[in-house]
C-alpha cells in the first residue's frame, strides 16, 4: 500500500483516461458549486481507484497529471477573514493569488461563500511576479466584487498572511459537470518559513453543481465522511499559534501532528515555492 501521498496521485492519475485542459474548462469550469473535503490516507485513494473507471478522467497538461499550485492569502493585520470564516460569518470570503508554477500562470481570485454551502468564486489573470502584493487592478477588482457580492467596502488594507503549497490532481467526471481535486504535500508558510503536513495524507474534494457525485458515492460506501476543513485556516492555525481554530481542530490532528505543529522546515528565498 501506498503510504505517501504524492505517489498515490500518481498512481490513481495514471490509470484513468486524460483530458486536456480545453475539454476541462468546456466540461467542468464550476466558478459557483458546492463543495465536500475529504482527508484520507494516501492507502485510500487506492482503495477508490478500482471504483473510478468509467467515471472519471484525469486532467493532462503537457504529458503531466500532478501541478505544482501556490496560493498566497491576503488578509487585514488582524486576521479579520480567518476571524469571520471561525465564526462562521454569512458573508465570509478568502483572498488569494493561485499561481500555477508549471506554466508560470497566475490568477486574483475572491472565494465567496454563499447559501447551502455553495462557492462563488470570482478571479481575473495576474502577473505572477507580484503574487505576494496586490497592484491597483486587484485591489478594484477586490472593491467590485465586494460591493456587487455582499454590499460591503473592502477592508483599507490587507497585506500577505499565509502561503500554501502542494502537488494537486484533477480528476473530471465523464457525465456530468463535475470534477475532483486531489491535494498532496501540504505546505504552509510565512515570510520563508513554516510548517509541512504528513506527506501521507491527501485532501479529495469534490466540485459539482449538487451534492452527491460519484466520488461521494465511492467515498460514502466506505465510510469516509467530509471533513471541516480550510487550507488557509489551517495555515493560520500552525503559522499564528495565538489564533484560537477550534472548527479546525480534526483537520489540524489528521494532517500535523498532535499539537498542530507540523513538520518544521525553514527555507529562506524560496516563499510560495
């Protein structure tokens, strides 16, 4: 059995039929879905594996099948979008720049929550140079969707809080518009430094315009239930220790150690790699 993460995309990816990008975002864009996160051991994507024929494709860019993702958060110095999502304000949002360090593409993106647990998000294309500070397009870009969204100002000043990296695979489903992530090799950091999660652990969502696609069906039979679980809450969590995070409290214990303290690793000049 499989015990790194890693190497269970891998193998899940490689036994499914490709799909280039175009047929991706003809297929599957899903700005606005419903989401469900599941946090497993890498031994269960292989589990899954035989279930997923016929279902699923998996995306391909330039022979690839695993991408290298980067996503710094911006948030006020207060933490007052970690603060609303613990809350669990209505009108929560993230903000965020993704870089997609294979191809060197990056994007600005809002992730707005909505009703019945349903994502909206909004991004526009971004100099992936300057994914650590927002120029003035983000920042009007971040004013509009704002007011248009929730009829709120942004907040006055926002700066870098968090960086997250890791390996993700795309699975999409063949009839239907939905589409699976799998997320490996976490790594959350903060000015250089920080903390990586359990290389053994991979984080399956599922993206479909209702609840209960066939990754969850899979998933169900086998007595996976989705997990209360936020990338750049958990990054806080681990990075600002002060910050109480109890709604990640499982997410913490499944993908860090006890203590939520991680894999400590320091790596000077190389942020958001």
């Amino acid at each position: 059995m499989t015990a790194d993460g890693a190497s269970a995309l891998a193998g899940l990816t490689e036994a499914l039929p490709p799909m280039g990008l175009p047929q991706v975002l003809e297929r599957a864009e899903l700005q606005t879905r419903v989401d469900r996160k599941y946090l497993v051991p890498a031994a269960v994507c292989e589990a899954i594996l035989p279930r997923l024929g016929g279902e699923y494709a998996a995306l391909e860019i330039g022979g690839r099948r695993r991408f290298r993702y980067s996503s710094t958060y911006f948030d006020t110095p207060d933490l007052l979008t970690f603060r609303q999502h613990r809350q669990g304000r209505r009108h929560r949002f993230k903000i965020r720049t993704r870089a997609y360090l294979d191809s060197g593409e990056c994007a600005f993106e809002l992730k707005l929550a909505g009703v019945r647990n349903v994502t909206d998000k909004r991004r526009m294309p971004y100099e992936v140079t300057r994914r650590e500070e927002l120029d003035g397009a983000a920042r009007a870009f971040l004013e509009e969707v704002l007011l248009d969204a929730y009829r709120v100002n942004a907040p006055d000043t926002v700066v870098p809080s968090a960086t997250t990296g890791y390996l993700r695979s795309t699975l999409v489903q063949l009839s239907g518009p939905g589409r699976v992530t799998l997320d490996a090799g976490l790594t959350c950091t903060r000015d250089g430094a920080g903390k990586a999660a359990d290389p053994g652990m991979v984080l399956i969502e599922s993206k479909s315009e209702r609840a209960d696609a066939p990754v969850d069906r899979i998933l169900r039979e086998l007595g996976v239930r989705p997990a209360k679980m936020s990338k750049y809450c958990v990054a806080v969590a681990v990075l600002y220790p002060e910050m109480h995070a109890n709604p990640w409290h499982a997410a913490m214990r499944a993908c860090f150690d006890r203590d939520g303290g991680g894999l400590p690793f320091s790596r000077p000049g190389t942020r958001g790699r």
